[in-house]
C-alpha cells in the first residue's frame, strides 16, 4: 500500500522495534466504574484508521479538522503502519501520555478497519492493559468516533442490521472496561455515503471539531454522555469549562 501525504502527526518511524504480546484470554481484568471526570486541559489522542482515506466520504474531513487541532496528538494508523507493523513501545508510551483516547474510523462489516484489531492485539499487552498488575490505562477514558452507511433505523431490532449500533461495537466496550477505562457514548453520523448529498458532512466534521476541543479543554460533559446512546452533532453534551 502506497502512503499518503501526511497529516499532522507524531511519527512513529524512527522509534524503538516493537516487543510483540497477545491479547487477553481468560485473565482477570481491571473494570473500573463510576463517573470520569478531567481537571484542567485534558490529554487527547486521536487514532484514525481507515484504508480507503481517499475515497472516503465524510472521514477524510473528519481527519483532516482532528489533524490541524493545537493541543492533541492525531495518529493515522494506515499511514503510519502499512504492513501493519505496529511499534508496541510507541503505542504503549503515547497510551500512557494521554487521559482520553478516541478512535475514528468506519464502520467495517460490523466491527472496525483490520488495524485497529491488530493494535489492540499488540499494544495491549498482558501487565500492561489487564491482568493483576496490568493497570496503566486504568482510570483513563475511550470514546469512539463512527460512520455508518446505513440510516439510523436499519440499525434497530426491526430494521435491516438487527441490531443497535452499540451492539457492534461491545468488544470494544468490553476492551476499555477490561482495562479500566471508562467507555463513553459513541460520536456517530448515519447514511454517511448519502452525507455530501444532504448536507451533513460540514455539520458533522464542525461538530467533531467541537467535540475533539471540548474535550481538549475540560468542557465535555461524560456523564452527561453516559446517560446517551449516541452522540451526534446536534447534540452534544458541551458545558463551558471547569
């Protein structure tokens, strides 16, 4: 695979070679309850992953607003792995750095882009994320940032997916909670292929600008989030600071 152009980012070419782990088995975790709450400006990761950039309809906005962003680390993870040759030591040191990390990406046959699966299976490592003394994300918070293809309805008991859209994504739920991470209420647009025609991809990528700051400087309300299904653009739970 070609690599892109850049976006702002920190690179992660010339930092030390991975030491490879798996992923959880049976291992007791570290679920950590209760509300989350920053004080001050909050660390913010953003992991973007989405092999078809180029073609993609809203996600290639919706990265390049997160990318030109003062004050919060964008990773693409396509462009910076590949061959999908994670640096585990990179990951895990950038996880540590930061209080909220955020992936963005679509919705990929009901789960996420491949590479995202790969990170999980790489950087969370056994003593790390989870197991008895596997407490360094412990505390800290995951959000998610998603496209869907489908209208919202399809994603109902009674529509064509069968299934809400937070049911496609419980492993990733599971995987924070695993790890002591609060989960928060997803940033979702629906119809995205349909989004340039109706007029949604400037109120959605204003709206993840927002969100992104917002959360950069204390003023996103989780628990306010946490009491939501989704979270959309002309929703979001934003107070005005701390």
């Amino acid at each position: 695979m070609a690599e892109r152009r850049p976006l702002a980012t920190i690179s992660a070419r010339s930092m030390p070679r991975p030491k490879h782990g798996i992923g959880p088995a049976d291992s007791g975790g570290n679920e950590f309850r209760g509300s989350f709450r920053l004080r001050g400006m909050a660390s913010l990761i953003v992991y973007y992953a989405h092999p078809g950039h180029k073609f993609s309809h809203v996600n290639q906005h919706m990265a390049r607003a997160a990318g030109a962003i003062d004050g919060i680390t964008f990773v693409d993870l396509y462009r910076d792995y590949p061959r999908f040759d994670i640096d585990v030591n990179v990951e895990q040191k950038r996880l540590l750095e930061h209080d909220v990390v955020l992936f963005q990406f679509p919705l990929f046959w009901y789960s996420t882009p491949s590479i995202i699966k790969e990170w999980e299976d790489l950087v969370l490592e056994h003593g790390f994320a989870y197991g008895s003394s596997g407490d360094k994300l412990a505390g800290k918070q995951m959000m998610l940032a998603v496209t869907g293809a489908g209208p919202a309805e399809a994603y109902t008991h009674d529509g064509f997916q069968q299934y809400p859209l937070r049911t496609f994504l419980t492993p990733l739920e599971q995987t924070a909670r695993l790890c002591g991470m609060h989960f928060s209420a997803p940033y979702v647009l629906y119809e995205s292929l349909r989004a340039p025609a109706a007029g949604l991809v400037e109120p959605h990528v204003g709206g993840y600008r927002q969100l992104l700051e917002a959360i950069r400087d204390d003023r996103y309300d989780f628990d306010a989030a946490n009491r939501m299904d989704v979270v959309h653009f002309d929703g979001l739970p934003i107070g005005t600071g701390s």
